[in-house]
C-alpha cells in the first residue's frame, strides 16, 4: 500500500466516510467547532500528509459531520511559499479523493483589489489568475495532466453558494483570485498590475489544491476572506499579524457561510 492508499485507508475506518472536504485557510478554522461528532486524525498520523510549520495552522484532519452531510476538514495547509514547492498538498488531495471525497471547498485569507470588498468581506472565487506560473503536476505521466482549467470553480456548485449565502442573509462577493508565490506581499506596482489583469483577490494559496483537485476528479468551490486591501489601496502596512487578527473579525461570518454551504450543496 502506498501512502495515500495507507490515508485513505485510515481516513475511512476513523469516521463517517467524507462526501466533501474543505481546506481551512486563515480565518476560516472556527468552522471546525461547528462539527458533530468529530474525530481527529492529527497529519503526522497520515503519511500522505505533510508536516506543517506556520503559525495558526494545526495540522490536524478534522471527520465529522455538519449539517447532516459527512465532511473532512483539513486543519492546516503547507504552501509553496514555504519550500517553493507548488505539490504541497498532492497527498492529502489524491488521499481525500481515494478515500470518496467528491467535492474540495478550498478557503483562504485575501487581500481586496476592490474597493466594494474591504476588511472582513467573503468572496465566492470565479476563476485564477495563475501569477507564480507553477504547477504541482509537472512531473505526472500521462495525457491526464493536461487538465482543463475551464469551469475549474464548478458553476453549478457556486449557484447554489450564491443561493444559500442569500438565503442565510451572507454578503457574499464574486471575483478574480490571483495567485502569487510569497511570501513576501505584493508592491504597489504589483497591484495595479493585477488589477489591469481582472483580479478582485490576491493571495498565496489555494490554486495549487485547485489544479490537484481537478486533476484527481473533485468538483471544487473556493472562498477568500479579504483580510486587507491590497498593497497601495489604503495607508495600512501590512503583516501576517494583520491578517490573522483582521480574519478573527470576521470569523463568525465565514464559518456560518461555510455551513449554510455545506448544508446546500
Ligand atoms: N496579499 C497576498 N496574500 C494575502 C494578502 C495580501 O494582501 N492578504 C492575505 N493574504
């Protein structure tokens, strides 16, 4: 048995069998509180999982069920920021597949190009700008690593996020994620750039875990909290401590969207 067969394996006897994962980002953890019944499967306990490093992230994978649905949380991320390696999250993605998973709700901390979106505002991501030019599949054999990218955020599954933040009274936005690498954050140029590009959202996760996830077969649907308004948008200087105590603020807000989400799609 190789590694994410052996996770797989251990991820499907520990709890009820997940139908949909979602990937915790900065900010988005507290959803973790609203699980019943919880089991937790602590990353070194899966060897398809990485060790993590990075303050705010726990490194546990969290079985369960919210609102009646069977769900994984992933606990943590490794990012290519950390090692320059855009295959971070390869094993826990292919484990969560091979374990039945059919759908990745990825999360993430963001700062806002748009000035309609600040501090504390939820945004349902359309589509990537793919900034790092990197991808985890460089080195896959096969014809299958060609993935298309289109509708890469399933347009189905973010009608119905669109509906069931509506219906739970959630302001929800719409936009362009850029993906830069990190970790350093952007410079002003850089967001001006950006935003001539059609970005609403830069950040430095998430698309990663997309392309993983498309080429494993899982639909996915993303969501950034912007934590901040980008590099040059406004006289606040910007650190990690900042956007962890500006994602506390609206902490409540994302894991509320996140159930009503799960319950809906
Ligand atoms: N830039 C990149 N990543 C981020 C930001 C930002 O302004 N805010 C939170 N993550």
């Amino acid at each position: 048995m190789n590694a994410i067969e052996a996770s797989a394996a251990r991820i499907r006897v520990a709890g009820p069998v997940p139908e949909l994962a979602v990937v915790l980002g900065s900010g988005w953890d507290r959803a973790a509180e609203l699980v019943e019944a919880p089991t937790d499967i602590p990353y070194p306990e899966l060897p398809a999982f990485p060790a993590l490093n990075v303050d705010g992230h726990a490194g546990i994978l969290r079985l369960g069920r919210i609102g009646g649905r069977a769900v994984a949380l992933l606990r943590g991320r490794k990012h290519a920021y950390e090692s320059g390696d855009a295959a971070a999250m390869k094993g826990p993605i292919r484990s969560l597949a091979a374990a039945g998973c059919r759908i990745l709700v990825l999360t993430n901390a963001a700062g806002s190009l748009d000035a309609n979106m600040g501090p504390g505002s939820l945004m349902l991501i359309a589509d990537h700008l793919n900034m790092a030019q990197r991808t985890p599949l460089h080195d896959e054999p096969g014809s299958d690593r060609f993935v298309d990218m289109s509708d890469a955020y399933d347009p189905a599954l973010r009608a119905q996020a669109r509906a069931a933040a509506a219906q739970a009274g959630i302001a929800l936005h719409e936009g362009v994620y850029a993906w830069v690498l990190g970790p350093q954050f952007e410079t002003p140029a850089e967001i001006r750039m950006l935003g001539l590009l059609g970005a609403q959202a830069v950040g430095m996760s998430t698309v990663p875990e997309v392309i993983l996830a498309r080429h494993a077969g899982l639909k996915v649907l993303a969501f950034s909290m912007l934590t901040n308004m980008a590099a040059g948008l406004s006289d606040e200087s910007l650190s990690h401590a900042h956007t962890l105590r500006n994602a506390r603020a609206a902490d409540q807000d994302a894991s509320r969207l996140l159930t009503a989400v799960i319950a809906a799609i």
